[in-house]
C-alpha cells in the first residue's frame, strides 16, 4: 500500500511494506529523509560512525535510496531524485 504525495507540495508519502527478515514492531518502521543526492549525505553517515547498510540504487521513477544505520544502530532511509 502506497501513499504518493507530489515532490514540490508539503506532505509525507509512504508505504507499507513487508520485508522478510523483519517481524513487524520493534524496529520496523524506516524513515527516509529527502536530500539531493542520497550518496553524498551517505558519505557523511560513514564519516559520523554509522555503516551503509545499501548503498545507492535505484526505485526507478521515484528516484534514488541509500539504506544506513545510525551509531545506535537504528536503520533510516536517505531519499533523491538524482
């Protein structure tokens, strides 16, 4: 289940997913943060600690995500269109 949103108007879009290998509550949800170009905010993950967990790929029309974990090993998003 998605839920779109337009790039250039206020909101948060999302979807439900399900993952194997993840048992929904605990540290399920992911959040992604908007930036213009997910490898260079990557870059700074590594450099403050945190590991890359996917590097940069594609989601095709929807742009670019890179997966990382933080220093206390929380797994967020990081999102672009380039």
């Amino acid at each position: 289940m998605a839920f779109p949103m337009a790039m250039d108007l206020p909101g948060a879009s999302g979807a439900l997913v399900k993952t194997k290998g993840f048992e929904s509550g605990a540290n399920s949800t992911l959040v992604y943060f908007s930036c213009e170009d997910c490898a260079q905010e990557g870059s700074r993950v590594k450099a403050s600690g945190g590991r890359i967990e996917r590097e940069k790929m594609s989601i095709g029309e929807y742009g670019f995500i890179v997966l990382a974990i933080d220093t206390e090993g929380n797994m967020f998003g990081l999102h672009s269109m380039n």
